[in-house]
C-alpha cells in the first residue's frame, strides 16, 4: 500500500498520531503543515489551543480507541476538536 500512496514515508509514522497510539505536538504539526489545505493560516492559533485540549484528554481517548471505531472516536468528538477531526479525516 505504501508505494501507492504518494506521500513521503514520514507521513505514516506521523498518522500515529490520529490512531492514538501517542501523542505528540511534533505529530500532529508536521501533519498540520503537511496537510496546509485543510487547516489554513487563519486557524494556526485555534489549531494549537485544540490540541491542548486534545493532549489533557488525550488517555481517555486513547482506552475509548480500543473498543470504539477510531471513525467513530472522532466522529464523537468532532464538537470539541473540530480541527484535529477534519485533519484525522484526511
């Protein structure tokens, strides 16, 4: 699969991120900017205080991914991180 797809190899290990198999600034910003097309330069500042957010729930989540779709997970919490949702869409 991975030489179908045309992203660079740094991508899948930054995905991680979206499956929440850690967490990780650093992740999810190189996705982030990766990704530029979805979370525009207007919403930089609403993107990093989301991710705060996102990092002190980031456990509970993490056990909720293990029993729950990850589509799901997200499709839940698309009130609360509407950003870090679109971008794990993608």
């Amino acid at each position: 699969m991975k030489k179908w797809l045309p992203y660079e190899q740094q991508t899948y290990f930054d995905i991680e991120a979206i499956y929440f198999e850690k967490f990780s600034f650093d992740l999810w910003n190189r996705l982030k900017d990766r990704f530029c097309h979805i979370i525009k330069p207007d919403d930089q500042d609403k993107f990093q205080e989301e991710l705060k957010r996102f990092r002190s729930d980031f456990s509970t989540l993490q056990l909720t991914s293990i029993s729950v779709p990850i589509l799901k997970v997200w499709r839940n919490h698309q009130t609360k991180y509407p950003l870090l949702c679109k971008l794990s869409r993608t």
